[in-house]
C-alpha cells in the first residue's frame, strides 16, 4: 500500500513537471536585460539650492542654473 502511495506521488510529481515545462515554452519570456529609463542630470539652483533636471532649469549667459524665473532675478539684482 505505501509503494502504491509513493508511486502515486512520484507519478504527480513527474506530470507537474512535465506540464510546468510544457507551459514554459509556451509563454513569452520576459527580457533578460530590461533597458532602465534614461536618467538626466541634475543641477543645483545657484540662488537657492533646489535640485531641477539640467533640461528643465534656466540658465545664464555664464552657465549657471536656476530653478526659477524668480531666483535668477533675485540674484540679477
């Protein structure tokens, strides 16, 4: 009776298996390397220190970068 039990679960076991690759080859596999989102740079305001991505802070005619319209007129005065 045990053998016939062991059997049983040796026989589930292998179809698991065998329908768990089965299925695998199948399905679409997700990609090996997905490609990360471009990062930007990053650049400190020089009037107050906030941190803008470098393609959306305004910057002068002497390279420096602002967060604002506000803080390079502040600083222009």
């Amino acid at each position: 009776m045990i053998l016939r039990l062991i059997a049983l679960a040796l026989l589930i076991y292998f179809a698991y298996r065998l329908i768990r690759r089965a299925a695998d080859a199948f399905l679409p596999k997700p990609p090996q390397n997905p490609k990360a989102p471009d990062s930007q740079p990053i650049v400190p305001c020089k009037a107050c220190g906030t941190f803008v991505p470098r393609d959306r802070a305004l910057t002068d005619e002497h390279g420096d970068h602002y967060c604002s319209e506000s803080c390079r007129d502040r600083l222009r005065q």
